[in-house]
C-alpha cells in the first residue's frame, strides 16, 4: 500500500491521474485517444507495406522533427530492408495552432539525387519539405505519415503510407507536443473541451 500511495502522491504533483486515463499539460485536460497498442500495430502495418514496396532499393527515411520521433523509431524496427536514415527539423505550430508559416530549421546533409527518399512525419509541414527535396532531383519520393487528419488538409499530398486517419482533433502525446509538453506519453490523447 505504501508504493501505491506514493505513486498517487507522485502523480498529484505532476497533475496527472495516475491511471494515466487523462493526463493535465498546463492549462489543457487531455484523455485518452489512441492507446499504445493500437498505434503500434499500425506502425507494424506501414512497415510491412514498405518492406514490401521498396524491397531491393535502399530507400534514405527522412525523419521530421521533433513529432515524428516516436514514429519513425518504431517504425525503422520492423524494416527489413537495407535504408538509411537522417533528421530535418521543421516547425510551423505556436500552441495548438498552426502558424501557417514552415520554418526549416535543421536542413538534410545527404545527396539525394537518384535515390528513393520516404519522408516520415506527423503533422502538416510537408509542402515546404517536399518543395526542398524535389529540387535535388530524386528518384522518388514517398510519404509514411502515423497520422492523417482529412479535414485539415489544406493542399493535395499523395501520402503512400498511413497508419490512421483521424478527425481534426488537437492531440498529443506519442511525439506530439502541446507548447513543448506531453511528446513523452506513449499513448496519443486528445484535449477535453
């Protein structure tokens, strides 16, 4: 009972309900949206769909920081196939709201031209990035996203990979911050209005 009670304590000075049904970041409630097992079966499911497509080639995963960590580290654990990997940084949220501007802040360093390129991310920045890599003429360019929001989607991306589609929600949690907040969860929740 001790060990209890002082996870309860811990959990009240987080402000977090310790069976972590809803969790509080600053002034949002947030509860519980997709569980861990659910999104880890359908990363398992996008990788296998990859392994597929690109068996022979040596695809460069291109992972978009900072919310697509979680993503793209599960995901390169069920590829099979011979890939490389590398990091930019883009960033276009203030709070739970998207700015509408994309800034690069962290540039790719590979030469890409002629190869296969599978950009990996969670959110909306794409259109700045796929504009960037166009320009060092690759063989081709695929998308793997965790998650599609249909309604929010302000321009035509042809996404090859998606793990789920789900409603225009704000949601953290899984990689997905609220003002630097909550990336640490490994469920994803959404906010309680």
């Amino acid at each position: 009972m001790e060990v209890l009670g002082k996870i309860r304590k811990f959990a009240q000075f987080l402000k977090l309900d310790y069976n972590m049904d809803t969790i509080q970041i600053k002034d949002k409630r947030f509860k519980t949206f997709i569980p861990e097992a659910d999104i880890l079966k359908e990363v398992a499911r996008v990788a296998n769909e990859i392994n597929h497509d690109l068996e022979g080639e040596n695809p460069l995963f291109l992972s978009v920081l900072n919310g697509s960590f979680m993503f793209t580290a599960d995901l390169m654990k069920h590829l099979t196939i011979p890939c490389e990997i590398s990091f930019v940084k883009l960033a276009s949220y203030a709070g739970t709201a998207s700015t509408g501007k994309v800034k690069e802040l962290v540039g790719l360093n590979e030469d890409i031209s002629g190869r296969t390129v599978v950009i990996v991310d969670t959110g909306l920045t794409m259109q700045r990035l796929l504009e960037t890599l166009k320009a060092r003429n690759p063989k081709e360019i695929r998308i793997a996203t965790l998650l599609v929001k249909p309604d929010k989607l302000q321009v035509d991306l042809d996404i090859n990979y998606v793990a789920m589609n789900i409603p225009n929600d704000f949601i953290v949690g899984y990689g997905l911050d609220y003002d630097g907040f909550g990336r640490n969860y490994r469920d994803i929740y959404t906010v309680v209005e």
